[in-house]
C-alpha cells in the first residue's frame, strides 16, 4: 500500500540521512537563505530524498523512460565525481548507469523485463542521494576546479524529467480537485502517446530534453 511505500522510503532516507550525515545543509543563497538550521535541514533532506524516489516511480510509465532517465543522470553524475576525484561516488554512479544500460537492452518496446516499483523507486532513492551528494559537495569544497555555485539548479536539471513530471500532475489534479496521489493518465508520456507518439519516440524525445537541460544547466553554472 502507499502507506507501507511511505514508511520504507521514511527508514531508509533516515539512515543515510544519521547513518552518515548525508543531508542538505545549504540554499546557497536561494531566496536569501545560506546555512540551514540542523532540524530544517534533516526535513528538507528527508522530504528531497522521498519527492525524488517517487518521482521516478511516477514516469515508470513507458519501456524504457525510467531506466533510459536513470542512466543519463547517474553517468552525469559519475562523470563529475569522477573529474573532482570522488572516486568511491563515481563508481556508484557508473554502477547504477551500467546496471541500467544493460536493463534497458530488454526494457525497450516491445519489452521482455519491466523493472516495477522496486526498481523504479531503488532508482530514484540512490539518484537522490547522489544528488545531495553533489549539492553539499560544491558547497563544502573552496577550491575544487569543477567547482559549481549553483549547484542546487544543476541538480535539478540533471532530474529535470521526473521533478517536473511530478510537480506537474499534482498540480492538475488539485486544479481538478482531485487527490495529487490518485493515479491518471495526466503524465507527459502519457500526453505525447495521445498525440501519436509510439514509446520508443517518446523515449527519445524526453532524454533528448534531459541532455540539453543538463548541457544548458552545465553552460550557465556560473
């Protein structure tokens, strides 16, 4: 159930979260905020950590977008870790970006292996923490050359399909007046299906706009 969906991903993002202090101490100055406070900080990561998982879970709804999504913003990752020599964090990455490569060779349309809410959610849940990682790194560090000052907005971009993705149903269906966790057929893959799209082009069409969102993100860090 949803609820029980809730706790699990509440445990697990709490262990990472005092397990090994990984959180997001910072806003680098968005809306006038710097540091925040130890308590805002452990909701503010927890509730990161939890709209990222569910993200990916909602654009699990084509062969191959969640996965194809998941390898182009893990490599992204790995290969920034990898240029500031964050060597263990790059072969998380890489990891996850192979393991998803391989997935997808039997998860496009027509495809014989779907990945379901346990990989799909396991995606999301580890692109998350590589995500704060990456934030909190570029906050910490004073003299790395890969250094970004807008890394929270780079971050973004790199999970800019699913983030907007799910803000945007939500937003419907509360103009609907519906629950914002009721299932419909609102999502963008969804939209360009009805369109005539087959699941291949809107595959193709989506990580087409999460690589140019990162390649612009990328341009325009400073």
């Amino acid at each position: 159930s949803p609820m029980k969906k809730l706790l699990s991903q509440i445990v697990a993002a709490a262990i990472v979260i005092f397990g090994d202090n990984i959180r997001i101490s910072s806003l680098y100055g968005f809306m006038g905020v710097e540091e925040i406070p130890y308590l805002i900080s452990i909701a503010f990561t927890l509730f990161t950590i939890i709209v990222i998982t569910n993200a990916f879970n909602l654009i699990d709804g084509v062969d191959g977008l969640a996965g194809g999504i998941g390898f182009i913003a893990a490599t992204t990752f790995g290969l920034w870790f990898s240029f500031t020599d964050e060597i263990g964090w790059a072969i998380l990455s890489f990891a996850l970006s192979g393991a998803l490569l391989g997935f997808l060779v039997f998860n496009f349309n027509p495809a014989k292996i779907f990945m379901g809410d346990s990989g799909s959610l396991t995606i999301g849940f580890l692109l998350s923490i590589l995500a704060i990682h990456f934030i909190e790194f570029n906050h910490s560090a004073s003299d790395a050359v890969y250094k970004v000052v807008s890394a929270p907005a780079i971050a973004v971009a790199i999970l800019i399909i699913p983030l907007f993705d799910t803000i945007r149903v939500f937003v419907i269906r509360m103009i609907k007046k519906q629950s914002p966790f009721q299932a419909d057929q609102n999502h963008m893959h969804h939209s360009l299906i009805k369109i005539g799209l087959s699941h291949r082009e809107v595959c193709f069409i989506l990580y087409l706009v999460n690589v140019s969102f990162v390649f612009i993100a990328f341009l325009l860090k400073d």
